[in-house]
C-alpha cells in the first residue's frame, strides 16, 4: 500500500487523528462530518457475538447485518460525494474509490485488502453485461460488516443495486465479487437508522500532544501490512466504526423474531466476555471506566457504584447500549466468580443508559 503518514509522537496515522474528533462528552465523530458517530472497539467480538446469537436462536443473521452495513455505507458516501461527481470519478478515474475504500479498511482495522479485478478499471471489466468488482480481503474484522461496506460503496459509485458473492479461499481469507443486479434482500425501508442526541460533557482525557487522540488510542499498534490494530494492554484487536447500522440490524431482528432479541444480543455478548476477557480486565475497566468508555465512543460515566454483591453505572451519550449492557454483565462475573447473575437496563427518554447487575 502507499506509505501512510503517520504521528510522530504516537504513530497513529494523521489520517485517523486528522478525520475523527475524541469529544469531550464520550463522542467520537468525523470531523467534516459530525453527525456521523463512530466508535473504537474491540473487533474480534463482532463475528462472534453474531454467531452467539446464531446459536440461540437457530437461524443465520448475516442478511440483515450485511443490508444494514450496505446502507450506512451508501448514504455516507452519497453525502459526502454528489452524484456528478461520483459518475465523473467512475468513468474518468476507474479505481479511485476502490482503492480509497481499501486503503481505509487497512487504516480502520478492517483487514488486509486487495483489489483482484483492476486490469480494466474500477467497475469496468464487462461480463455478460454487468460490471464487477473482485477483491480479497485477509483478517477482516468482521466479514458480514466488510460484505456490506463493499455493497454500499460499489452502490454510490454506479449508482444502481447491487449485489456481492463471498467465497473463504484460506485461513481467514476471502474472496468477494460485487455485481451489479438486484441483491435479495427486503429491509429498505425497514432498517431504522438510531438518531444520537449528545448532551455537554468534561471528560478529561490524557491526549497524545501531538495529533491529539487519546492515550487509549495512541498506544495501540497499528499493522497497516495486515489491516490491524492491537490493544498493547489486552491483546485485543481493535477496530474504528460506526454504531448506527449494528443498532439498526438488532432492530430490525427484533421486529422480525420478537422482543427477546435485545436479551438475546446481551447474552451472546456476555457469554463472549466470559470466554474471552481475563479475570483482571475488570479491575483495568474500573479504575479508568470513564476515559475507557470515552476512548471507544461509548458514551460519558455519569454515576458508578460497585461491590462484591451489586453493580449500578448511568453512561449519557451511549451507544451499542446492548453490547455495553452485556459487557458489564460478563466482566462483574468474571471478577466475582458468580457463573450468573441478575441484570437491569433501561434507557431514559434523553438517552441515558442505566444499568444494575447484582449477584
């Protein structure tokens, strides 16, 4: 890939720190775009707890994550870019989103991609008619989100339906291939995008004093050979995405299959924390909930309470409220050697989260 400027003080890419602003108030948003949310969070969770979730209620959810994705990715980009000038791009400048729309994947966390079909120009390549898009991508950070990114994006670029084929060629590789023709889904007017309403914070964060993003951001490992980045202190893989069309897809799976879905998205990711968080990692989140949360995009700590029997916390400005809900759940048990425990959420008509988990 092209050489990636990065920080010289914390070697985060400019174009990270450059295009999303840390707020003050728990919010990470895109600088020339502030109402588009992001959040910096553990990836290797996403696929997983989406397969949980296949495991409890017996029925794949890839089609309503991947027509979400799809959508989120060509509104952004329709916003960002006007019509004209998306045509001009596609038949004057083949590639140039395409590999825009890789080299993000690999700044972002998403995995290492490759363009296949490039020979004959973005899009350009005629086969029987239609024009299409192949690309491998190694290590995705969650294969049904990237599906939907694809889709969206080769979508705003032509400007008609589209669909993608995927095909696993190796170990945590795959090969996706985008056609233009109509792709089978029935969700476009369904998926309900979350509105975000931001209330003032004060979070004092400690910031990189160079490019500015936190100390919680500047210290992770970013692998721009292999599209990933690493938390130093769990381990983890780590990812910068939007919430908006996750919270959207578990809507739209609570209106297809009932109101057990928003439970049933809380276990699958408490039982991940279970398997995959340390026993320690609860006494890491305590000390520094607030700047933990505010670092990852998932809102402001408002009020905290916790002892070996019962947990209470409020976060303002929450998003992935039900991975959050979950999250709490599963390290409180962790810490406490309780293999269950009792759960409370509720989110208030300004938007606040308030949880309580007791043994």
């Amino acid at each position: 890939m092209a050489k990636v400027k990065s920080c010289v003080e914390c070697g985060v890419p400019l174009a990270v720190s450059r295009d999303h602003v840390w707020h003050e108030n728990g919010v990470i948003a895109q600088a020339k775009n502030p109402d588009h949310r992001m959040v910096f969070f553990e990836s290797e969770n996403i696929d997983r707890v989406f397969q949980k979730i296949e495991e409890i209620i017996g029925i794949s959810v890839e089609r309503i994550v991947v027509e979400s994705q799809r959508r989120s990715t060509r509104e952004y980009l329709e916003k960002q870019f006007p019509l004209a000038v998306r045509r001009m791009l596609y038949f004057m400048q083949p590639g140039l989103i395409a590999k825009r729309m890789a080299g993000i994947a690999n700044l972002y966390g998403y995995g290492h991609v490759e363009l296949v079909e490039v020979r004959a120009g973005y899009l350009w390549r005629a086969r029987k008619g239609e024009d299409y898009l192949v690309m491998t991508i190694k290590h995705p950070y969650s294969i049904y989100r990237y599906s939907g990114d694809n889709l969206g994006g080769m979508e705003a670029v032509t400007g008609r339906a589209c669909s993608v084929t995927r095909e696993r060629t190796g170990e945590d590789t795959y090969r996706l291939e985008l056609t233009v023709g109509r792709h089978p889904v029935e969700l476009e007017e369904r998926l309900a995008r979350r509105k975000y309403a931001y209330k003032e914070g004060s979070i004092r964060m400690e910031r990189c004093p160079a490019c500015g993003v936190p100390r919680g951001v500047a210290r992770c490992r970013w692998d721009l050979e292999n599209g990933t980045i690493t938390d130093p202190d769990t381990g983890r893989r780590m990812a910068l995405f939007g919430p908006a069309s996750l919270e959207a897809a578990f809507g739209e799976l609570e209106s297809e299959l009932g109101e057990t879905i928003p439970d049933t998205v809380i276990e699958a990711q408490r039982r991940f924390v279970r398997e995959a968080m340390r026993k320690g990692d609860w006494r890491a989140y305590t000390s520094s909930l607030e700047e933990i949360l505010a670092t990852r995009g998932l809102g402001m700590l408002a009020a905290f309470e916790a002892d070996d029997r019962r947990l209470a916390l409020t976060i303002q400005n929450p998003c992935l409220h039900l991975w959050v809900v979950g999250l709490v759940q599963g390290i409180f048990e962790l810490e406490t050697g309780h293999e269950t425990s009792n759960r409370e959420w509720s989110l208030a008509p300004d938007g606040d989260l308030t949880v309580t988990v007791s043994a």
